[in-house]
C-alpha cells in the first residue's frame, strides 16, 4: 500500500512540474502557473471547507463557503485568492 501512495505522490509531483511550474523562474512566475492551472481547471462555484485558520480571513475551521471565482490576476502574486459566499455577502478569503 505504501507503494502506491509513492507512486501516486511521484505522479502528482510530475503532473505538477509538467502541466503547472514548467517555464517557472521565481516564486511569482510558480504563483501564476498555479493562478492559471486552477482557472482553467476549476468548475466553480464549488463547496469548500475551510482547514486552517489564517490571520486575513473571518473563516473558521470546520465552516464550508461556496468559491464562486478566482481573484483578480493581480491579487494573486504570491498566494491564491478566490471570491466566495459567506454569510450571504460575496467576499475574498484565501483559497
């Protein structure tokens, strides 16, 4: 069983270099491969359970927003910012 856990870790980490990281220089060229990948990969809106508190979002853990799209370009140099639904206001919080 560990077995394929690594392999499926090693095909992750390659899917990663390959598809998202490939022509990536610096961090803020990683964090635009990311910004595009999941732009063009996530269905939105989707669910999402927040995991980790973080000191720039009202979120708490264990409480689920609904993503309704990705944050401008702009915003996301070096993290990922989505736009999401809670408590019935759209709002930014981390993603």
């Amino acid at each position: 069983m560990a077995n394929k856990s690594k392999e499926l870790n090693r095909e992750i980490e390659n899917r990663i270099e390959m598809e998202i990281v490939l022509d990536a220089y610096d961090e803020s060229e990683r964090a635009m491969g990311w910004y595009y990948y999941l732009q063009d990969n996530l269905t939105m809106p989707f669910k999402a359970e927040c995991i980790q508190l973080v000191s720039t979002s009202p979120l708490k853990v264990g409480e689920i927003i609904e993503v309704v799209a990705m944050d401008s370009e702009e915003s996301c140099g070096h993290d990922i910012f989505v736009k999401i639904k809670w408590k019935r206001k759209k709002r930014f919080a981390y993603h």
